[in-house]
C-alpha cells in the first residue's frame, strides 16, 4: 500500500485553506509575491499555517505555490531554493500532527503558444521538486494546472524525488464551468493523470464548492487515484479596492456530505476560504460520523 493509500485508510482528510487571501490580511501588499515571505516575515507565514491546523486541518500545505524558477523568472537559483525549503520548515513547524504537503503552482507560461519550451518547464518543476522533497515535505502538490501537458512535465518532475504526487487542475471555463482554461475536461484530466503516475487527482480554485460536487464524481468515474477537492469560496466580488468571497463557511460545510458521497478523499477550500471554513468542515465530518 502506498503511503497516501496508507494515510487515507481511517477516511478522508481535511485539508486547509486559501494562502493567499490570509497572507493578506496579515499585511501582504498587493503585487507581491507571497512565496517571498518565506524569508522575510517567516512569522506572518507560520500563522497562517498554525490557524489551519488548530481549526483542525490533517494536511497543511507550504508557501511555495510561485517559487519555481519561470514564475520567478530574474531570481537567483539560490534564493528559489532557499525560499521552497523554508516553506516546508515555516509549514512543518506549524503543523504538529498534520502532513505537510508542499505546494507546486503553474509556471504561468503557455507550452502550446511556443511561449516556453518543455525543456525549461521540466528543468524548473525538477528542480522545486528537489528542493521541497529534501527540505521534508511528506507530498508534492501540484495545483491550479490548466493544461495537461504541464501538469504531466511537473507530475514527472514531483514524482521523481520519490514522494507522493498528487495534481490538482482549476475548472472554470465553459458553458458549464466544467473545463480547463486550456479545455481539458475532468475525465481527460483523470486519464491523462493516471496515465502519468499520479497518485491522486483532484480539482481546486474553480468556481464553488456547488460546482466540484459533480466535478468530483466524474473524476471518481473516470480514474481509481483518490480525489483531491479543495473549491473557492464562491465567486470574488470586488468592493473598492478589496476583493470579497460572499459563501458562508456554514454553507461551504453543508456540502461535505454530498462531496464525500461523490468520491473525494481529500476536502479543503481554495481563495476566499479561512480556518472557519475548515472549523466548519470538521463540524460537518464529526455529524456524519
């Protein structure tokens, strides 16, 4: 049985939260990329992390969602490696209990336009990949992929340190918000994942957590990999300068019940969702029981 298999066998485990809008509101600037404060205020980073698992999260992710050398084109090698490596210190630190499973984003470049080649993609998921595995992350998650093709290059690349790799692709585009930016479905997404070693396959970001319930059980037809689910708090609102996610973390939870019953062995939330959310989630977990 594979270690993932192995944490999974007591049922499915709740993940944490969005990153992004927390860092946020302990202060991150707008325009600045969050990974960076993995050195420069490891503090306002470790909070987030420790909020996730006193609201009761078993995985915890790192900081480290840009930190691969093309999102962060013009930094040192160096400095993206010291950045991945104290991302899963800051989140393992927090953590106590909970895995720890380190966060591998997009490259924000498109292979199909011939914006950037396979060669670099490989090279700089490779080399996050090394850097998260020997910093003692437990899994590699690969997240927010669009396109298929990238999410295969980073699989290979997560896979090679020998740890878990589980992908994650954003679905929302479509008449019915059921595909990739880049068109990929849930059941060429699943194929396609499976095909390449991954030993979960999920969705997050999105549009809501109503819309992964039937995302989640076509991923659970279409593959055997374990199902990892982590929706947005709804749709954005922007009111002034500050962005809002109207869902309630009482009506994210509502939805437990129905995205369990669909396949998912993972559940958190993505943008917009706080520690209440995964309170929530728990609550949810504890009734079904």
């Amino acid at each position: 049985m594979s270690r993932l298999r192995e944490w999974l066998a007591d049922g499915l485990l709740i993940t944490d939260g969005a990153w992004g809008t927390e860092l946020q509101a302990r202060g991150l600037p707008p325009g600045t990329i969050p990974d960076t404060w993995n050195l420069t205020h490891p503090e306002r980073v470790q909070a987030v992390a420790r909020a996730y698992a006193d609201a009761g999260s078993q995985v915890i992710l790192t900081n480290t969602f840009r930190a691969n050398a093309v999102a962060m084109k013009g930094v040192p090698e160096a400095d993206i490696d010291a950045i991945n490596r104290a991302g899963v210190a800051v989140s393992r630190g927090a953590a106590g209990q909970a895995l720890v499973f380190a966060s591998i984003g997009p490259t924000g470049k498109m292979l199909l336009s011939g914006e950037i080649d396979s060669e670099q993609v490989s090279a700089a998921f490779v080399a996050q990949s090394r850097s998260l595995a020997e910093a003692g992350a437990d899994a590699l998650l690969v997240e927010t992929m669009s396109d298929i093709e990238e999410a295969r290059l980073a699989v290979k690349a997560a896979k090679s340190t020998g740890l878990p790799a589980i992908v994650s692709f954003a679905f929302d585009s479509g008449k019915n918000k059921d595909r990739t930016m880049m068109g990929a479905t849930p059941e060429a997404v699943a194929a396609a994942m499976a095909e390449a070693g991954a030993d979960a396959v999920g969705a997050n970001c999105g549009v809501g957590v109503e819309q992964a319930v039937p995302i989640c059980r076509r991923l659970r037809a279409a593959c055997d990999l374990p199902i990892w689910i982590k929706p947005n708090a709804g749709l954005p609102t922007i009111e002034g300068s500050a962005i809002r996610y109207r869902t309630s973390a009482e009506f994210f939870a509502s939805h437990y019940a129905a995205l369990r019953e669909a396949g998912a062995a993972f559940l958190g939330g993505c943008c917009g969702s706080t520690p209440d959310f995964i309170r929530a989630l728990v609550s949810a977990r504890r009734a079904a029981s």
